[in-house]
C-alpha cells in the first residue's frame, strides 16, 4: 500500500510543506478577487482535477490499461503545466511576486513535481468543497 512516507523517498518530491508554501505564495501575491487572474485560476484548478483524477486511477491500472491512457495522461499534464505557467505569466505582467514558479522547478526538467502540485490543489479543493 502506497504512504506518504514511501512518496517522500523519491528525490524529486514535493513536500506537502512545500506544496502549502507555494499555494500560500500565490494567494499572498495575487488580486484573488482580480476578473483575469480568477478565470485563469479557475481553468488551472479544473485542468489539475482532470489530470489528478487520471493520474489517481494510474495506481490501480494494469500496464495494458495504462498503455491506453497514456497519451492522454500526457496531454492533461501539459495542460495543467501551461495553465499554471499562464497564471505565472499573468501574475508577472501584473508585476505580483512569481518566485512560488520557481520553486516548482522547470516544466522540462521538473515535470513530476508539477503533477505533484496538480494533486495538492485538488486536495485542497476537494476538502473545502464540502
């Protein structure tokens, strides 16, 4: 059974510490309440919940039934990605602090660690949507 313990073994992890840093960066920074930013936002955090939901039901796929999905899960990742890089891109020209970008790495190198992100905001909206 998989743990959060086990998760933090691998080397290119992000904390759920780290995860809350960021997110608490990125409301701390931007105009929540801004028309622009909570369109995007709202685009970023619908993206994360398609990629996460196919990401979750990975574990409990075999190779066969992961093969299918496979360029699928790919391409909802990279919708995530480049939503939140819009939402970067947005809070940058709106001269609000971006260094929370940064700390998730780079979309070519960092790819895990920003489906890592994906997954912590649906957490987070999943418990507040109650």
């Amino acid at each position: 059974m998989n743990t959060y313990e086990g998760y933090l073994k691998a080397n290119d992890c992000l904390t759920f510490e780290d995860s809350s840093n960021i997110y608490n960066q990125i409301i701390e920074s931007a105009n929540i309440n801004d028309k622009e930013f909570k369109e995007f936002w709202r685009e970023m955090i619908s993206n994360a919940i398609i990629y996460a939901n196919t990401r979750a039901n990975w574990s409990l796929q075999n190779s066969t039934e992961r093969r299918e999905v496979d360029k699928r899960r790919t391409r909802q990742h990279d919708d995530f990605m480049a939503s939140l890089k819009l939402i970067a891109s947005y809070m940058k020209e709106q001269r609000w602090n971006t260094t929370w970008f940064d700390q998730l790495g780079t979309i070519e190198n960092d790819r895990k660690r920003f489906g890592d992100f994906a997954c912590y905001l649906v957490y987070i909206n999943s418990l507040n949507a109650r």
